[in-house]
C-alpha cells in the first residue's frame, strides 16, 4: 500500500490553465492524459519520482459523469473553484479492502491520445464523497512501464500531504494501525474548520519546497 496520485480538479478556467498553473509551480510538463470513458472526465498528468503523479481532471459534458461517482466529484469540486480534489492509495490485492468496507470495486480505464488503454480497478470514491479526507484506492492492472508516473522525466517529488481531518479516521478506512506512519511522504493532520479534506501538498522540486 503507497500513495499513488494525488488528484486535482480543473478550475474555472479549465483543464489546461489548471494543469499550467502547476506545471509551472513544480517545473514539470503537463501532459495530455486522455478521456475517461466510463467516469465521463479527462485529464492531465504531472509525472513525479517514485512512481507517483498529480492528476489534473476535468468533467466531460458527457451522460457518463452524471451516473459515475468520480465524475460526480469532479463536477462537484469544480463547481466549488476546483482544487484538491483527494488523493489515491494503490494497493497489489483489492479484495481485503472489498471485504473490509463492504463493497466491490468498479472498473475503470483511460485512453491515451495515441489510442493506448490503461486499466485498474478502484474503490472508495463514494467515500471520498461523504468524507474528503479518505483516500480511495487503486489496483493497476496495466503495466508499470504504462503507469503515469513513467509518461515523462521528471525530478519533482511529494514529499507531504495536509489534510483537514482526523489520522485514526483515514487508518481506520485503510485498514492500518492508528499509530501507522508513512516512510515516503509525510502527513500532517489539522482539525477541519469547515468540510475535511486534503488542504496541500508539498514537492520537493530543483528549485526547493513547493507548496500548492
């Protein structure tokens, strides 16, 4: 189980001004991600080191992202400004996490503009839905050579995560112990003044810390 993406849903200015706006804050290219045909959404994608990656999404005006949970999110967020939409734990085996919570993952895929497929199954975003601070979760069934991560070089890493809410809670859903801590990527926990959910995220870039 590590952190595999963090997402971040398109502002009012759409999918390309958001994911320039970080682009040039961490010094990575932003690179077209392609549709996502069953959640009605496209991204962006900002390849970071060890295999993890920001996502820049956007709502598609398409039937799929009314029904779909995670293009519910993602219009939801956007409406609202846009920004931190949550962040995605992957996991090697999604069934303990199915018994666990009492529901099944659903499948999901992403078509590169070069007609490339990627597949995963996920879980969790109806969760993340009623509560912003969890995470959902991630299964990759497409090859690590295919993962976001591997798009483009890069040398900008995550290095921490702020979130408005509360440590046993987020441990509790993951199935891990309450005093679990994460060995990558360091997370800070601050009580919600408002809805919960993930505040910031810190890089380690060339250029030093980055905070956004």
């Amino acid at each position: 189980m590590r952190v595999d993406h963090v997402s971040y849903a398109a502002e009012t200015g759409g999918l390309r001004q958001s994911a320039a706006r970080l682009s040039d804050a961490l010094g990575v290219t932003a690179l077209d991600g392609g549709v996502h045909p069953r959640f009605g959404t496209r991204n962006m994608v900002l390849p970071l080191t060890q295999g993890r990656y920001v996502e820049v999404v956007e709502v598609l005006d398409h039937p799929a992202s009314d029904k779909a949970p995670f293009g519910q999110a993602v219009r939801a967020r956007s409406a609202d400004g846009g920004g931190w939409l949550g962040w995605c734990v992957a996991v090697d085996d999604m069934a303990p996490h199915e018994k666990r919570l009492g529901r099944e993952a659903v499948p999901g895929n992403r078509q590169l503009p070069d007609g490339t497929e990627l597949h995963w199954r996920q879980l969790g975003i109806k969760g993340l839905m009623s509560d912003p601070q969890l995470p959902f979760l991630t299964r990759w069934e497409t090859g690590g050579a295919l993962h976001p991560s591997a798009a483009g070089p890069s040398s900008v890493t995550l290095v921490g995560l702020q979130i408005a809410g509360d440590r046993a809670r987020v441990t509790d859903w993951l199935g891990l112990p309450a005093d679990y801590t994460s060995t990558e990527v360091e997370f800070t926990f601050v009580a919600p003044h408002g809805t919960p959910g993930l505040l910031s995220c810190t890089f380690q870039t060339p250029a030093g810390l980055v905070v956004v």
